[in-house]
C-alpha cells in the first residue's frame, strides 16, 4: 500500500493547501494530512481547532486521514508506514527550502520519497501567513479558504 504524508501547520488550511491534496490523492492508496504540533510556535489555531477543521474539509474522502504529531517529521513517518511526503510550492523560494528539507529527510530515511507538486499559479500567494494577518484585522478571508473552514474562523 502506497502511503503518503502531507505535513503542514495548517494554520489555517487555504485553498492552497486542498489543491495539492486533491491533485494528490489519486497518486496514493492513503494520503495522511499531519498536522505538525509546535510548542515553541505561537499558533492562531489551536491543534483541536485545525484538526476539526481539516476532518470538515476533507470528510467527504476515502482516503485521507487526519492526524497531529509532534516531533520529527521522517519519526510520524516512520510510525504512519508513510513512503511518500506531498508537499506543494508557490516559488522559487519555496522549491530552496522544501529541496533542502526533503534532502535531510532523505538523508535520515532513505525509503521515504518526497514529491513536490507545483502550486496552480492562481493559489501561488495564498498563505496560511497571509490568511492568519486578514484573520486577525477582521478581514474577509472567504476567498482564500475552503468554503467548509469559514464556519470554524
């Protein structure tokens, strides 16, 4: 069974974020959607939060789970069976960090392919960054999130 990882803080999940989901799933028997915990982070959601979030977004799907872990990334990985990560990049600045991450992981377990799927140019600045700044002015952040996320926000 083809087990894949897609890790991320998810604070909040974007349309970004569903995107590269999507254009994953068929590339896997099960996709696992790690919310990573980070106590030294300082979160705008907390890990509850983003967890009943992304079960509302994605409880429509067969195949993907939900789930948080804290610690290493390649450890849940190791725990989940997981043989591939998912992650998605907007830029180029994205493909030199997720290139450098995915080389150490590599490095600390090698039976793990990481596969990097381009952002659709139209999601390309759409940031959980971004989206948690609108968030905390009062904006309108319904263009930027799934439409199930909105009730949670």
């Amino acid at each position: 069974m083809k087990i894949a990882l897609f890790p991320g803080s998810f604070d909040p999940i974007t349309i970004a974020h569903v995107n590269i989901l999507q254009r994953a799933t068929p590339l896997f028997d099960k996709i696992i959607v790690g919310i990573g915990l980070n106590s030294s982070k300082q979160n705008f959601l907390s890990a509850e939060q983003r967890l009943q979030i992304l079960q509302t977004v994605f409880s429509g799907y067969q195949n993907i789970e939900i789930q948080t872990y804290e610690g290493l990334t390649v450890d849940f990985c190791r725990k989940i069976n997981a043989t591939h990560m998912v992650r998605g990049i907007r830029s180029a600045a994205d493909f030199e960090y997720e290139r450098a991450i995915a080389q150490i992981n590599q490095t600390m377990m090698p039976e793990v392919e990481t596969i990097l799927l381009l952002s659709k140019p139209e999601y390309s600045a759409i940031s959980s960054t971004i989206v948690r700044d609108i968030l905390r002015n009062h904006g309108d952040v319904s263009p930027f999130v799934p439409k199930e996320a909105l009730a949670f926000l």
